[in-house]
C-alpha cells in the first residue's frame, strides 16, 4: 500500500498525546505525513465526551468515505464504548474500508495495518477493541517531540474511577493508570533536549495520578521529581497543569505551587455547577463554598492567574435559582475563564435517565448568559494586566506579531520580533501593552 497518512485528533490533550504517538510509530514503519485527499491511510482519534462530539466523529467519516483512502480508521473513544454502533452504523453508510480500534489497539496500528495487508479479503468493517487494562502501570508512550505544537503535553496518567453522573469518560477511558515517575521524567527530558520550554503536565485525573503505583505515590511526588528534573537544566521553563480537582488542591500542592520556579499561574479547577444541590446530583465531592475557599487560596498566592473552570448549564432538574447559583459564584469569584458546555445526555451514565430535562431554550439562555460573563470577566481580568512583564512561549509567526501564549493563560500578539521560525516554542520577556477585541495582548519584548 501507498504510505501517507492523516491523523486527526478531537477532544482532550491526552488525544493530542497518543495521536503524536500513533504518527511516531506510523513514521517508523515507513509511513509519511500527508494530505488527507492524497493519504491512502485517514485516522480519526475520536471524542464522544458530548452528543455533538460524537456526530462531528460520523461527518468527518462519511466526508472522508469518499476520499480514495485504502483505509479508514476511527479510533479512541468512539470505539471503544461504541464498538457494535459504530459497526452498524458503517455498513448503514456502506462504508466499506473502515477499522474500528480501541484506545489500546490503536497504538499498535502499523503491526494491525502489516497482518491486514497479508490477510486474504479481510471482512470490513474491521473491529478490534479490547477490554481496557483494570490497573497500572498506564502504557508507555514515548515521544522524541510534538510535532506542529509549541509546548510540549507530556501524559502522566489515564483514566478515571469517579463516575460522575454525566460524564461517559470512565467507561471510554477505564480505571485510573499511572505513568511511572522515571519515564515521565524521561519523557520531559526528551522534550528539553528536543527544545521544548514549556510542559504541559496531562492526564484524565491527574490527581489520581499515582494511587495505582507501588508503593502508592501522590500527584506532589511527581511535581517534585519533575522540579528537580528542571532546576538541573538551570534554565527557565514553564510547568503547566492541564487540569485539577478542587478536592485535590490541598495545602501540600499548594505550598508546592507557592515554592515552584517553574509552575506557572494558570489552573484550570472544574466547577460543574454553584447549586449545592446539582453538584450533590452531578456526583461532585465538593460543595460551592468548599470550591470558594480553595480558589481565594489559590488566589491569594497568584493574584494575576488565569483561573479557568468547565461549567456545565442544564443538568436535568436544573432550576433558574440552581443557575443563578452558578451564575453568582462566578461572577463574585477570582474565575475568569470559562469553558461552558451543554448538559447532552451520554449512554450509560446516571443522568441519562434523570428527569426532568431542562428545556433546550432555556439551556441555550443560560449558556448566552454566562458567555456573556465569560466576556465581562475576561475584559476585566485583561484590564488588570495592563502593563505588567511576563513570560510567554511563542507559537506562531503572523502578520500581527508572534502569536504566543503566556504564562497566566493570555493570548499575545509579540510585536518586534524576527520571524526566525526557530523561535517557535521559545520563552520571552513581554511587556502587556494593549487589548484587542478578540480579548487578546499586543505585547513588546521587554
Ligand atoms: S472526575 Fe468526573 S468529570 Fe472528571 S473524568 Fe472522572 S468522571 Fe468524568
């Protein structure tokens, strides 16, 4: 068979992660990276974390059906929970070149797509989607870089046991795994020696990141290894988390925080919902007023940080007063960025059958209302900024500047700066000068 391929990747960094990884191995076996209407190979590392997700998995297929690729992979997610749908739902299509591989399986997708070929008049749609591991150790996925991205997403952990009440993940993800420290530290070395400035530590829970291993470790043990790690490289660099659990932000991470050269100030703390009685619903361990003190904590040691949160409007039962709870707690909280989804009902969870739903128009009101104050925060976040020094990594060259992110979570546009390419993913000095409408920072190096 011809050797290109196109990978495309939805949904979480953990995705990004493996995706890279799958392109790694593809590139070992001879393959090369090509255009999607020139690959003979289309790799879908699918999402099914909302309704919508899961539809957009299907467009992309039945778009990519009708492209000369010998094969089409949908891989992840979609297969591993939806196997047998996704199956019925190809040979509906008549799409006749389809593999369906489970997150385990896609990893080993050269030796699959090597038997394939020697197989006589293999029958399609192909499935391979096994049981995922019930324990650690999560598997080994070294990468020597990460291709097209500026900062590097290192996976520390998979999975998760929690089972909130909407939320599919621990059914396509299976039971918390931990990468072990010594190849996490291998894998940030990698990256140092590959150039990346900026680690973007990443997992499903991080925060269970190491409860599976033996002897058991907590998330705070990594985090200081990967210190130690860094400072030995006497150099500046950025130490980002992908996302953390209020329960899991205790005094210990905390004063780690508070002590780190590297960690940057931008934490991403799911909120869900400000109604204690949706929360309790929602599964959630926490209530608003324990989720407000974590936050001023945190807020009183970062003053100038990106607090972001996911915030899920229309859970089933939710009233206008459990709204306005949530709308409350934001706007008189330190968050000032969102990431606001839709309640969509997922198969196999709690609140699929929970009733009653919340009308789909009163559910789009509330997802207008708390953009808008999305926006209002973020503006006056932004204004706060104004003329401070940061560090930012530079990802883009354009006609505006550099575009680059920095360290509190702010998209810049770096003016004066040469289009070197080489610059990519390197660390700079700017001065926060002027805000665009896109809610973004004209910046000059300091
Ligand atoms: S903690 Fe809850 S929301 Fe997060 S992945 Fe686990 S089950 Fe899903």
């Amino acid at each position: 068979m011809k050797k290109g391929f196109f990978i495309k990747t939805l949904g979480c960094k953990v995705n990004q992660v493996e995706s890279v990884f799958i392109g790694e191995a593809l590139g070992s076996a001879g393959f090369f990276p090509s255009s999607p209407e020139e690959a003979s190979l289309l790799i879908l590392n699918s999402c099914v974390v909302t309704e919508k997700a899961e539809a957009e998995c299907r467009k992309i297929l039945k778009k990519w059906a009708k492209l000369p690729a010998r094969y089409l992979v949908l891989a992840g997610c979609y297969s591993q929970r939806f196997a047998k749908e996704a199956k019925a739902w190809a040979e509906k299509q008549g799409i006749k070149n389809l593999l369906i591989l489970g997150h385990q399986e896609k990893l080993k997708l050269p030796e699959i797509l090597k038997k394939l070929e020697q197989t006589h008049s293999p029958k399609f749609p192909v499935v391979m989607v096994g049981k995922l591991p019930e324990k650690g150790p999560c598997e080994v996925l070294l990468l020597k870089s990460f291709p097209s991205h500026s900062r590097a997403f290192v996976k520390v952990q998979d999975g998760c046991n929690r089972f909130c009440s909407y939320c599919i993940v621990p059914f396509t993800r299976g039971a918390p795994r931990s990468v072990p420290p010594e190849l996490v530290l291998k894998q940030i070395e990698l990256f140092v020696q590959a150039g990346y400035e900026e680690f973007v530590i990443t997992g499903i829970h991080l925060g269970k990141w190491g409860k599976d291993l033996s002897p058991r470790q907590k998330l705070i043990n990594l985090l200081e290894a990967i210190e130690k790690l860094l400072s030995s490289f006497k150099k500046t660099f950025h130490l980002r988390l992908s996302s953390i659990e209020v329960k899991e932000l205790d005094k210990e991470l905390l004063d780690f925080f508070k002590s780190s050269k590297f960690i940057v100030p931008h934490f991403h703390i799911p909120l869900q919902s400000g109604s204690n009685r949706i929360l309790k619903l929602m599964g959630r361990d926490y209530t608003r007023e324990e989720y407000l003190v974590i936050l001023k904590r945190l807020h009183d040691i970062f003053p100038s940080a990106t607090f972001g949160a996911d915030v899920m409007v229309g859970f089933p039962t939710e009233t206008e007063e459990d709204f306005e709870e949530t709308y409350k707690l934001i706007s008189n909280s330190p968050l000032n960025w969102l990431h606001i989804f839709s309640f969509s009902p997922r198969p196999g969870t709690k609140a699929w059958d929970m009733k009653p739903k919340v009308n789909p128009e009163e559910i789009k009101k509330r997802y207008q209302a708390l953009k808008r104050l999305f926006v209002k925060k973020r503006k006056e976040f932004l204004e706060n900024q104004k003329g401070k020094v940061v560090s930012a990594v530079l990802e883009k060259s354009s006609n505006k500047g550099w575009k680059a992110l920095s360290e509190n979570y702010i998209t810049l546009y770096v003016k004066g700066l040469p289009e070197n390419p080489e610059l990519k993913g390197k660390l700079v000095k700017v001065k926060l000068v002027e805000i665009t409408e896109e809610l973004h920072f004209i910046s000059y190096p300091v």
